[in-house]
C-alpha cells in the first residue's frame, strides 16, 4: 500500500504554530465565541507586487506552503492540491457588497478573480511555475482528506513530491452572521470542550500545508499511512466498526495507537458520537484534542495533520494537547479522527518512520 | 490494477433543454439555447444575453419534488441531472456496491446568498442561507436525493472543473476505491458570476461566436451534467450496457497568468499531449474535438494554438457547443461530455453556430453545420482560471 | 496637467493598492505596464473602471487601454480631451 512522507510543513493558525519552536507551551484562547489565525509578516513570504491584490486566505495559503516547501527543500512539486471548505470568502464577500452596495456599477475585476476557490492553487502554481497537476477540493469537512487521498492515487501513478494543504478564512461580517444564526457558543475556559453541554463552535480559519514523498528521505518527518472519509455514518458503532477496518487493513488495531487526536468541537450535538467513542479510545489508546487550540473550521483536519506530525517528531503529547492524565511511552502511531458538523467523519493515520 | 472505465448514464439541464433527450433535440436541430435575461435580476438584464435554464426556481422544486426551503437552484438542478443520469444508467445504489458522488461548482449557493446577504445582518429569515452557500451543499444533497451513496467529494478548478471530477472518478474506479460514480457539474447563474464576467470585459452582447476572427467574449449559461461511470468489472456484473468508454484524460496547468490563457497555449497542449499519450491514440486517431471555445479572444487564440501545436496541419474536425448553451463554467465539462457521448451515439457532429471567418493568423474551420460521419474518438477541452487546463478523451463503446 | 497627472497618481495607488510606490517615484512618462509600475491585463482593467468611476469615462473595447494607458500623461491626456479633467 502506497505511504506518503511528510518531509516538510508550514501551518498557520490561531497558535504560535508558525514558530518551528512552539510545542503547545503557550495557548492562545479564543476571542470569546470564535478564533482568528496569528498572521505572520507576509512580506517575508510573498512579493509585493503579488501581495497587493491577495486576500488573507490567499496569503495564508503562499506563506503556508511557502513554509512547507522551505523546510523540504524541495526544488519542484509533481502536483499542487488544496482544499478549502469557502475558498476566497473575503474577496467574495468584498466583490458581493460591492455589487449590491453600487447596484452593479464600478465593479473592479481584482476580488472577483481573487474570489474563486482555486487561487490559492494556482497561484502557488504560478510563484513556483509548476505546469504540473493542479487540484482544488471543496467539500466541507472532506476538503482536506480529499487532497490526501488524492496525493496517494497519484504516488501511485508515478508522482514523487506532492505539495496538499488545507486554507480557510473568515471575514468579520461572516463571524457577525454566524453568529446570528446561533452556530456560536462562548468558550467556557472552565470545561474543556470534549465536556462541552452545550451546543456552538467556535469558528475560526488557518492554512496548513504538507510536502510528501513517495519515498523516505533523510528530511522524513513522519509517514501519513491511509486516510478514510465515512459521509454521515449513523451510529458511533458504525464509526467503530469501519475504523477497526481501516485499521486492520494497516495491520493494527486500536491498541496500537498511541495517540488519537479527536476532533472534539465544542457543540454537543456534533460531538455525540465522538463522546460516545471516547470511553473506548481511552481504553485502547490515548485521547487528545486539537480544536481547543484551532477552533473549528472545514479544514481543520489539516491543523490536526500537523499537530500530529508534532507529537510524532518530538515523541511526547503535551498536557495542553491531551485530553486523559496517561502519557504513551512512545508515539508511533497517530490516528486522527475527525467529525465536522456530526456529518463528515474521517480517518487520518500518521506513523513514525 | 487498472481496470477500464465506462460511462453508462447521461443526465443534463441546461439552456438546451432540461433532460438529455430535449438537449439532443436542440443539438440536432441547431437551435441554441442562449437568449434574452428572464429569471437573473440584473440591471444588464437587456443589455446581454445568457443562456438560461427555462424554469424558475418553484417549477424546478416541483421537478425534485422537494419542497425543503433550503434547496436552492444549484441543488435543484444538479439533484435532476444525477437523478436522470442514474435512472439512464440503470444502477441501483442499493445493491451493495461502492457508489461515489463526486461534483464541482464554482459559485454554488451564490445565486440565494446574493439575494438575502444584507438582509441577513438585520432580519433572521433567511439565515439558513449561511448553510447551503458553500460548494458541499449541492453534492450532498445529489448523494442525499439518489440514497446510499459511500463516498461524496466536490471539486471547484473553475471552468474546468466538471472535467476534473470526471478524471477523479474514472482514477478511484481504476484504483478500486469505488466501483462506480455519478461525476460532473453544476452552476446555476448569478448575478455575482455575471458581474464577474462583465468587469473582466470578456462578455459579448451578442450571441458569442467562438473561432470566429470577430469574436467579442462569451455568452454566460447555467447548467447541470452528470454521468454515470463504471468499472468493467461493475458493469458486467450487472449485465449494463457502456454509452462509451473513458480512455484518456489529463490535468495539466498554464501557470502563466490568474485568468487569461498563455498565447502560445502551454498548459492546454500539455494536457491534450497527456491525455492522447494515456489513451494510446495517435493525433490522426481523433475523430472530432468538442472545443473549450468560449468565444473570447484569449481562449479561442490559445486553444487554436494548442491544437495547432499538437495536431499540426491534420486537425480534426472540431466545434465548440457553448453558442448552444452559453458557457456554463463548473458544468460546462460535464456538460460537453454528455454532447461528446450524443456524438458518438449518434455519429453526429453538432455545430459550431455563429461562425463566419476564420481567426487570420490561424485558418481553422469549425464544423458549422449538422455533419453525420461515422465517430469512434472525441477529445474534450476545458480551460479555466488559474491555468487549470484538463483533457478528456472518449471513445466509442466497443 | 501637472495637477491631473498628479491627482491620477494617488487614484491608481488606492485603485491597483500599490502600497510599496511613493507618488514621487512614478515618472509620468514610464510606461505603466511590463517595466515601470510593472502593471498587467488586470490592473488595465482596474484602470478603466478608475476612469468611470472618477471621471465618468466609459471605455467600451478593453482593446482601447493600450494606447490610453501607456504612461501617466497619456492618460492624463485621454482624460482632458474627452473634457473630464
């Protein structure tokens, strides 16, 4: 079965996680009921004559990936594939009020251009003049597991260094509107959020990038071994029972697994399969959470990609990032499950290698 | 591991027509679809022309027969093309087999966000809309609508879009991941896209001409295609019967500018050198191409090139559908593969209306009349912004 | 002119966002696209909804920028002989 190496990341998020240093140490909280991602200086990252028309998804996306690539070395990408769950929201945002402001009148073409979901894409494509195979997914909460299995296909149809990352964005009149249609709920600092009660997210936005190799290198970080993508199971045994599968087809089994990284997001309702699930990995493994420290967002998963990568390059799982009081002796195997909206589930399995 | 992929159902809504055998009807009789504004709430409503679906948004309702206040006109019409092309394909998504939905948008809940976004800060109403706004929304009320369906993904690469989901699914039927997908597109007009399009100053007032050498931009159109794929070994389980078989396709990109084409048509010629170079097929083995021909200066120059650069002076006969159906940006692969299975089905060249002179520094000739030739091969154009450039090539089912 | 020409460079910064260029480092007679300002098809398009928009010229052709918008005083020029300045 074909394995992936992680030979270089880059995230950007609403924790220090640009900082190749941080390891979980200081926890930004969130601003209440949503998170906004620390941006760095862009100009480190991105020319000015580009700089001045890309929107902050855009930007996160090239500085991100950008990051990812350094940290490689790598000279060419053989494909680029992103995922976005809303794409380019703010030039969409912008290019719609000014329409709907001006009647349709004095339109510029820039965030109409800007606003389509695969800038980000194409404008890596465009910086590192990569004429080479170019994907964009869109689907929610499988936008960034889509761009993962996409990456093992195309090893396995000849491809060696595949750049994927996941960018989301949001813009303050989203939050407002969100907010309004009651999705949100104020983080309680109280109760971690795998205990929340209560329904409510907290939004937030990010861009994680990976490089992989199809063979292992000396810049081998971790292995991304399979990913798996479950539309609306119905109960947490149907969850269960497929992942003891897609376990079992890595030849492991729960027990296995050092740490598993839970997509726990705060709301309930969305949680309940997963809190039905955590007895049973606390059991066999040990649990952790990472949207306490991303918020919540389509690609997410992504950010949790990279926490794990994390754990595994420094074989330890901080108690910021934990979710029981048992610590793994080693961390070999890293299983990702992630829920968004209580309807799109996935599987991400990351080992040592 | 590679086992051969089939396309078995047909299912499309778009100007022509709304199901497969109307859009044949209009292909056939060369009667475009593209006309004065109706149902778009535009103050360019006659200034332009566009290619619109002929229903209003209660009339498709009545055709999902949902009456759920959260459908849009995306989900509308992309719900009726996969319902039709399953129904088409005869596949029963409850058998136990691995079924996979795999759409594309590029604007997909736009045309009810644009409606309701400022009214939204201050009344509640109509804040549902903040659910069916992203481009999941459609394709999952596709996997929804048909039940039992394993696997959904949605892909956006703008004008090119349809065709990637198509090579996505015939690439997880070869890697035995799903044994068959419903796989296309959808865009429903908007006044967002339409905008869009106008500030780039790529819209011509008139009916678009594209090869034409006065060719002024293209006309915009909204629509919905899915086909229904299959791995052989699915397919002879079931005793189906193949439309035509995939042998080819490819995804390559112009990295030369965010929208426009490279003069010289990099991107475009890497992916149809790609797409022949998989199927096995020689250049002077394609029967007919179905162009990408927008109708804009830029593209119709660049894909001239391409196919200059990679058929030399034995260019196949050729035509661009988008003056039947307006471009339909995401849907307008999917939309084109179905027209490319009607071609070889029938052995029937739909033309390329509008057309008088040839592009000068060019002479290529489309075909501009209905042509009854025997086809075996159609290769399939779609180019869109950020270079996505992708191929698709279709064969006859043996 | 000088006072045209001056009132247009302010317009494009804020127009194309050009926040790195200082008003005094765009000499009038630079061509705007390739060298120079370094602008593309995009910003030519931006141009002529700035001409719309501040001076109520509409530009039809995008074909028509090219001449138009080959330097600062060109422009300028465009500008007062359709009597908008």
């Amino acid at each position: 079965m074909t394995k992936a190496y992680i030979s270089g990341t880059g995230c950007i998020s609403p924790q220090n996680s640009i900082d190749g240093e941080w390891f979980f140490d200081t926890i930004n909280p969130a601003k209440g009921d949503f998170f906004d991602a620390l941006e760095p200086s862009y100009k480190e990252y991105i020319a000015p004559n580009l700089l001045r028309r890309m929107g902050r998804a855009i930007k996160m996306g090239v500085a991100a990936a950008n990051l990812a690539i350094n940290q490689a070395e790598a000279k060419k990408v053989d494909a680029i594939i992103t995922g976005t769950g809303l794409g380019c929201f703010e030039d969409s945002e912008r290019f719609l009020l000014a329409m709907l402001d001006n009647d349709e009148q004095f339109l510029t073409p820039t965030s109409f251009i800007q606003s389509t979901h695969n800038t980000v894409g194409s404008q890596i494509a465009l910086i590192m003049k990569c004429h080479d195979y170019n994907f964009t997914y869109v689907h929610r909460g499988f936008s960034f597991e889509s761009t993962l299995q996409d990456a093992m296909m195309l090893f396995e149809e000849g491809k060696d260094t595949i750049l994927v990352g996941g960018i989301e964005e949001h813009t303050p009149n989203f939050v407002i509107l969100n907010r309004r249609a009651g999705k949100f709920q104020n983080q309680n600092t109280a109760i971690p959020i795998w205990k929340s009660t209560t329904e409510g997210i907290q939004m937030s936005e990010g861009a994680s990038f990976f490089v992989l190799d199809k063979i292992k290198t000396e810049k081998s970080l971790a292995r991304v071994d399979g990913i798996q993508t479950l539309y609306k199971p119905k109960t947490s045994q149907d969850i269960l029972m497929k992942l003891h599968a897609f376990l079992k087809l890595h030849e492991l089994s729960l027990a296995d697994v050092d740490v598993t990284l839970m997509g726990f997001s705060g709301d309930v309702v969305f949680d309940e399969k997963l809190k039905e699930l955590l007895p049973i990995i606390e059991k066999e493994s040990t649990a952790a959470s990472f949207k306490h420290l991303c918020g919540e967002y389509h690609t997410a998963s992504a950010f949790a990609m990279w926490v794990a990568t994390k754990l595994i390059e420094k074989q330890k799982l901080p108690k910021t990032v934990a979710i029981s009081d048992k610590t793994p002796s080693k961390i070999k195997h890293v299983l990702i499950i992630n829920q968004y909206l209580g309807i799109n589930y996935s599987f991400t399995l990351l080992s040592q290698c | 591991m590679s086992q051969r992929v089939y396309i078995t159902g047909l299912g499309m809504i778009s100007a022509i027509g709304n199901n497969v055998p109307e859009s044949f009807l209009s292909l056939s009789q060369s009667r475009t679809g593209i006309g004065k504004i109706n149902h778009l709430t535009t103050r360019y409503k006659d200034e332009f022309l566009a290619g619109e679906i002929k229903l209003s948004n209660e009339a498709l309702a009545d055709l999902v027969k949902d009456s759920n206040p959260a459908l849009n006109r995306n989900s509308y019409i992309a719900m009726l093309a996969a319902k039709e092309a399953v129904m088409n394909s005869g596949i029963d998504t409850n058998d136990g087999l691995r079924t996979g939905v795999i759409s594309s948008t590029t604007v997909a809940g736009m045309s009810k966000t644009e409606l309701y976004y400022k009214e939204m800060f201050v009344k509640d109403d109509h804040l549902n809309v903040l659910d069916t706004h992203d481009c999941g929304d459609s394709t999952e009320r596709i996997a929804d609508y048909l039940g039992n369906v394993d696997y959904v993904t949605t892909i956006s690469t703008a004008c090119s879009s349809a065709a990637n989901a198509i090579m996505l699914g015939c690439r997880m039927i070869k890697h035995g991941q799903l044994d068959r997908v419903v796989v296309g597109g959808v865009d429903a007009l908007s006044k967002f896209t339409f905008n869009g399009f106008n500030t780039l100053m790529i819209l011509d007032r008139e009916w678009c001409k594209p090869f034409d050498e006065n060719r002024k931009g293209l006309n915009l159109g909204e629509g919905a295609a899915f086909v229904v794929i299959e791995g052989e070994n699915a397919l002879n389980l079931r005793k189906g019967k193949a439309l035509a078989e995939v042998v080819g396709y490819a995804n390559a990109n112009d990295a030369y500018h965010q929208t426009a084409s490279s003069p010289e048509g990099y991107g475009a010629t890497l992916a149809i050198q790609q797409a022949l170079a998989m199927s096995g097929l020689k250049p002077s083995q394609i029967d007919y191409i179905n162009m990408h021909g927008t109708g804009t200066p830029n593209n119709d120059l660049s894909e001239s090139m391409a196919t200059k650069a990679v058929f030399g002076d034995q260019v196949p006969k050729f035509s661009s559908t988008k003056a039947f159906t307006g471009h339909t940006l995401a849907a307008a692969a999917s939309i084109e593969a179905v027209i490319s299975v009607l071609s070889l089905q029938n052995n029937m060249i739909f033309p390329n209306l509008n057309f008088t002179t040839p592009i000068a520094e060019m002479n290529l000739i489309p075909e501009t009349k209905l042509v009854n030739t025997p086809l075996t091969t159609i290769l399939s154009n779609s180019f869109g912004f950020g270079g996505n450039c992708s191929s698709l090539l279709f064969k006859k089912a043996s | 002119m000088d006072a045209l020409i001056e009132k247009l460079k302010g317009q494009i910064i804020e127009q194309l966002n050009l926040a790195e260029v200082k008003p005094e480092e765009i000499n009038p007679d630079s061509p705007l696209f390739g060298e120079g300002l370094g602008l593309d098809s995009i910003d030519a398009l931006e141009l002529i909804v700035l001409l719309e928009k501040h001076y109520g010229i509409k530009i039809q052709d995008p074909k028509d920028g090219k001449t138009i918008f080959q330097s600062l005083r060109t422009m300028a020029e465009y500008i007062k002989a359709q009597g908008k300045s």
